[in-house]
C-alpha cells in the first residue's frame, strides 16, 4: 500500500483571472508587510507560529469533513497559502504571514475562502502557479493507494532475504560496526510497542508535524507498516526518527513540507518518502524541490516511491504523473512481484516486476520487493500489504548499511555502490521497470573488509579552455593512475583518457564536440583495480568567441563570433595599464555585438567575450581585443572650385596620427580610392583625379599608431559635391 497524496488541478469555475485580478485590487491593504510577517528559523518554529495564529485549524476542517459541511476537494477551506519566493511585496489581504527564510518559504492566512481564492489569483500572476501552493487537508480515504492484500508468507519481509539483508543484518556485531545511521520516516507514524521497533526509535528526532506536537503513534497502519521494514532489515545501530505528517486520515500540505524541511535540518541520513502527489501535471510540482536540493547539497539521501495505479486506473509513467517520483535527483524505487508465488526469492528469474500496480519511468532507478510483504501495523499486530511504498523501504535499508561502513560518503559515490550491487533484472542495462535493478548487498561487508581500498577520486571542475574542457581532480594518496571517463546526452561512460600517476591530476578533453553537453568522472587505479568516483560534473563544450573591436559613432564597437550552444554573453573590459578584467555587459544569445559608449577619447581600451549556457562559462582571449578610442570626425565642406578638383575640409584634432580620405561615385563606396593625410594639425586635402562632371562622396577618419600598430576612428558622414 503506497501513501499517495493527489491534488486535482486547480480552476477558477466561477470567475475569470481578469475577474478575479480586478476584485483583488480592490482588496485594502491596511497593514504593512512588517506589521504581520513573523519571522522563524526552523520547521518546527513555522508548526508553532501556524498553532498560535489566528489561522485555521485542520482539525477542525477535518472535523467539518466527516459531518458532510466541507468537501475535500474543497481547495480554500483551511484558507492558507504556501508560497516559495525570495521576497514578497504584498501581503495579498493576508491576516498573518509566516516567513522561513532557510527555504523561502512562506505561508499566508485569510479571514474567508473568498479572500484566499482572490489572493491565491492575484499571487499565481505574480510569481507563476509553481511557487504558489494551496494548503489543502486531504483524506486519506481519497489518497491511500491500496494494491490489496495479499496471504502471509512465513517471514516477516521476503524482501529482506532477497536482497541479502538478512546476512548483513546478522554479520553486524561480527565486523563490529557501530556507527549510528537516522532514518527519517515521512509517513503517518508508528506503534513503539510493536517489538520490531524496540530500542529502534530516536525519540528526540520524532515528531508529528500534522497536530505540531511529539506524539508520533500510528492510527492508520502505513507508516507502522514502512517503519517496521527498515527495521526488520537492519540492525539496532539504524535509528528510526518518525515523522508522522497524518491524523486520523488526514494531512496537509504544509505539515509533509515541514517534516522534509525538518529532516534536512537536523542532518538525518537518509529520507524515506513512501508517499508521492498524483497530478495529470507532476512535472509543474515544486512542493519539496528546495528542500531536496538541501538535502543533495549535504549528502542526505532521499528514497521515494514510484507509485501504483490506484482508483481503478492502471499502471502509468511517473513522468507527469507522480511527484517527487518524477525527478532525478532522488532515489525512485519500483516494485516488484515473486514469481508464481515461489518461496525461494534468491535467485533473480524467481521475481519479476509489478506489473499489476507499480508505476515505471526514466526516473525509475531500483526496483526492490513490495508485494506481500510482512511487517508491524498500527494495532500491534504483524501484516501483509503490497505497494511501491512497501518497496522503497528496502532501498532505505540498503544505503543505511552503506553509511554505517562509509558514513562519510556522498550521494553519488553511495548511489554508485548500490548500482555495483544491483542485478539486472529487465533489458541489458538501465530500463524503465528495473531501473538499474535490485541491489542485492550480501556481500557487501566481506568485499569491503576483504578488499584493498582504493580511495573516492573527486571531481574538483570541470572548464572550457581554447583547446577543450578541462578536467582537474583530487589526487589520490598512493593511486598508480586515473581513469577519466566522459557520457553524453544518450548513452553510457566510456574512458577517454588513462593519466599515470604523478604526472598531473587535469586532463583536456580536446575531442569535445562545440554545443554538445558532457558529464564527467574520475576513478583512481591501483594494482589493477579501480576505485570508484565520487562526484560527477555535467557541462557544455562553448567556443571562445573571436572578439574584433572597433571605434564608431557612439564608441568602440565590440563584435564576435555566435557560439553553439551559448545562452547568453559576457563582455569584458580593461584600459590598458589595469592588471584585471571587469564586466561591463551581460548580452542575451541573439547579440553579436554591442557599442560601449562609456569610453574617453585618447585612452586604449581592451575586449574580451565569453559565451554562457546555465553558469557555465567559456574561456576567453587573455590578451583581448583592442582599440584607441578617437571620435568619429565631422566634414565641414566638400567644394568643387577647380576643374576635376574637390577640396574636403574637417576639423583637426591633436593626439591622432593623421587622417584618411575616402572618395568615390556612390555612397556606398564601392569602388573607392583612399588619400592619407600625415599630422592631425592639418584639416584639408585636394582631390585632382575625379571626372568632370561626375559626382563624388567623400567622408574622412583619423587614425592613430602605436608601435606597429593602426587604431582607425569611425568614418564620418559622408558630403557629396558634382565635379567642375
């Protein structure tokens, strides 16, 4: 039974958006956004605010709910809204404003469900619908996903023997590790007095972020049930901190938000999250996203299930379907089935997937056991119950094993171990069903103490140089090489480079295709076998632009090349002189040039650009590209006096070389002759090789030269006269 939590779509039947924007500017804000927004500092501190606010209280909506006088679809009833946003000028008409800045996340308060449907418009226009979350009480009678129930095998989890947890569990004490691992279980709480969980709870990590308070008990079974595998597939130094987000039925938004938020805070290793929001439009659910990223940026792992095909619909994939189950950044676990109903689950043609109920995907990375699966349930009794939620467990179980032997690990590297452990269950390779396969760890321990450790190779960057990327690692204490190893879009890693140890710890990739996006890592080799990476680094091979800079009109002129794949462009700027580049100018893709007006005549100037693609940064000419800055000149007078004569007068200036005439039949120049004046004091030329009666344009530039090099100044407009 997986704990899935679906949200319909939200609409306006009764109003439009220009209906409902006009209303809401009507709306008077008399307090000011000091005057209301309380300020709080942890998951917990926001629970306390939300009680001792004027707010609505879920219990009392949920109690509204079993009399009949509130629908669960009922999106404004608790009249709150969650918004993540780095700032907010408006208080939306809101009685009270909640602010957590760790996560930017705030939460706002209404006096009437009208209020919060006008403010909810008005905030969706100005932050888009992905940063702005109606709280909702939902029932669990809508949102459980039962794939049913299913006779009792004799052992408590099938599972667990399957993939060799049970051997791990018992070799513990005889390896003697003891380090202390935290499992936080976001789900409806537990039973303690269920004997799996004896002396298994950490009490001052658990809590209820539904009622805000620290009674962590079960009264609906699922999270007994999710619990009591992790507990009956690991060893007491596996600590289970209890994150109950459901009461009697119901949740909220914004106590499952909480409770991730929590668990990053107080640093808890892994997350289990046997629960997902069902929406036609998954992918536009930003719910956990910042919290999830807090917990990658602390290597805190985080086990979601994939899914099962509920209310009569089947099975479907989670992209677009499922949330957080459609993103790539935590462990998507699938489940799966015995096959024939087989007692013995060792071998891999004994299982199969789920194909009944368990949702698939390109996010799906392992599928583990979840159908009759064996465990603690709320009233103390022990049961059987199938779904992704049942499988993800084992997976949680899995890492908890990986950070009591490498607790310093990062998500990568662990996700890599659990990859080497996996056996391939579908098509050759990563599938959408399997994922990578079952990790199955029985011999994780004796490799690891039997093994000459190699160890992690870490990525420190990966940049565009001229000639390709540039690949730069830690060294490795008593590594005899490295192995650099490059995937594209599609596909897998191949080594492109073998590096002999002591030579250097960077490698360029000159093969590099211009456009194309790479991720790189790093293994160190010793005696012949490799150790493993620890952290892998995605870029995109960007050209350096070629920068030619010019005086014009406005100022000096800077142009380059387009680069393949760039986003954007950063020109650089220095005077000659200065020891440093500056940006003067952020340009989007579609430019390939730009006039730097804020240049002073008589001074030299240096460009130099480089293309952008999401941060990413191409190199760039160090030397630059240069100019002396003279202003565009002027023609005073172009005068036909003589026969086949024209004289062209301007106004000289000091601190030129001298000048340059440009003559010809058409204002396009082309042909044209070119006459070179020497001295800026002189100010006229004579022109005597023209044809009577023909017309001429003529239009003068000054140039400057430095050492052996010539700066020109813009043309000037061009003056035409008819030849005597």
């Amino acid at each position: 039974m997986a704990l899935m939590l679906a949200f319909a779509p939200v609409t306006h039947a009764n109003m439009n958006i220009v209906q409902a924007a006009e209303i809401v500017s009507d709306i008077e804000h008399d307090d000011t956004l000091d005057d209301i927004i309380e300020e709080v500092d942890s998951s917990i501190e926001m629970l306390d605010a939300l009680d001792t606010s004027d707010m609505v209280n879920a219990d009392d909506v949920a109690e509204q709910i079993e009399k009949g006088e509130v629908q669960t679809g009922d999106e404004y009833s608790l009249r709150r809204i969650i918004l993540f946003a780095n700032d907010v000028t408006d208080t939306y008409g809101a009685t009270d404003i909640i602010h957590y800045g760790e996560y930017d996340h705030y939460v706002f308060a209404f006096d009437s469900e009208e209020d919060t449907e006008l403010a909810y418009t008005e905030m969706v226009e100005d932050y888009g619908e992905e940063k702005c979350i109606l709280d909702e009480v939902v029932s669990a009678d809508d949102v459980l996903a039962d794939a049913g129930d299913v006779e009792p095998y004799d052992t408590l989890s099938w599972g667990g023997s399957y993939m060799g947890l049970d051997y791990l569990k018992a070799e513990t004490d005889y390896y003697g590790i003891t380090t202390t691992v935290k499992v936080g279980i976001v789900d409806s709480g537990v039973n303690a007095s269920c004997d799996v969980f004896d002396g298994r709870i950490d009490s001052s990590l658990s809590y209820n972020f539904y009622a805000n308070n620290q009674d962590y008990s079960d009264n609906m079974g699922h999270g007994s049930h999710v619990a009591g595998i992790v507990a009956d597939c690991t060893p007491s130094n596996v600590k289970l901190c209890i994150l109950r987000c459901f009461e009697s039925g119901y949740s909220t938004n914004s106590g499952i938000i909480a409770a991730v938020e929590y668990a990053v805070e107080n640093d808890i290793d892994i997350i289990n999250m046997s629960l997902c929001w069902y929406n036609s439009e998954a992918d536009k659910l930003t719910y956990i996203n910042q919290a999830i990223a807090g917990a990658n940026n602390k290597n805190l792992v985080i086990c979601v299930a994939a899914g099962n095909s509920h209310g009569g619909g089947g099975i479907m994939d989670v992209v677009g379907s499922t949330y957080p189950a459609n993103k790539s950044d935590v462990i998507v676990v699938s489940a799966l089935d015995k096959m024939g109903g087989a007692d013995d689950v060792v071998s891999p043609d004994t299982v199969k997937f789920a194909n009944s109920y368990s949702y698939y995907g390109k996010t799906v990375d392992f599928a583990a056991p979840g159908t009759a699966i064996k465990s603690a349930w709320y009233d103390g009794s022990e049961k059987s119950d199938t779904g992704t939620s049942m499988a993800t467990p084992h997976v949680s179980a899995a890492a908890a094993y990986i950070k009591m032997l490498e607790p310093g690990i990062s998500n990568d590297a662990l996700m890599n171990r659990l990859i080497s452990y996996s056996v391939d269950l579908g098509d050759e390779g990563r599938d959408n069903y399997y994922g990578y396969g079952c990790p199955y760890m029985r011999n994780y321990y004796r490799d690891y103490f039997a093994a000459e450790h190699i160890p992690d190779c870490r990525l420190t960057s990966v940049v565009n140089m001229q000639n390709g990327l540039k690949v730069t690692w830690q060294k490795v204490s008593g590594a005899d090489g490295y192995k650099v190893y490059r995937k594209g879009v599609t596909g897998g890693y191949s080594c492109i480079a073998n590096i002999p140890s002591g030579k250097t710890t960077t490698y360029t990739d000159s093969r590099a295709q211009k456009g194309s996006k790479y991720r790189y890592v790093v293994e160190a080799v010793k005696n012949g076998k490799r150790g493993t990476y620890v952290n892998s680094i995605l870029t995109v091979r960007l050209g350096q632009p070629v920068v030619k800079v010019k005086n014009g009109k406005l100022g000096a002129i800077v142009k380059w090349e387009k680069t393949k794949g760039a986003g954007s462009y950063v020109i650089y700027r220095k005077m000659r002189g200065e020891s440093s580049w500056k940006v003067c100018k952020k340009v989007n893709s579609n430019l390939t040039t730009w006039t730097d007006s804020n240049v002073k005549g008589g001074r030299i100037y240096m460009y130099t650009v480089k293309a952008v693609y999401n941060g990413i940064y191409s190199s760039s000419d160090p030397a630059g590209s240069r100019t002396y800055r003279m202003s565009t000149r002027t023609m005073k007078s172009v005068t036909a006096k003589s026969r086949d004569t024209v004289t062209a007068k301007w106004k000289a200036v000091t601190g030129v070389s001298g000048y340059q005439i440009q003559y010809g039949s058409s204002s396009a120049f082309s042909p044209y002759k070119i006459k070179t004046v020497q001295g800026c004091r002189t100010g006229a030329c004579r022109i005597t090789d023209l044809a009577s009666g023909s017309y001429t344009y003529i239009r003068v530039r000054s140039y400057k030269k430095i050492g052996t090099k010539i700066y020109y100044s813009g043309w000037s407009p061009y003056k035409k006269t008819r030849v005597r």
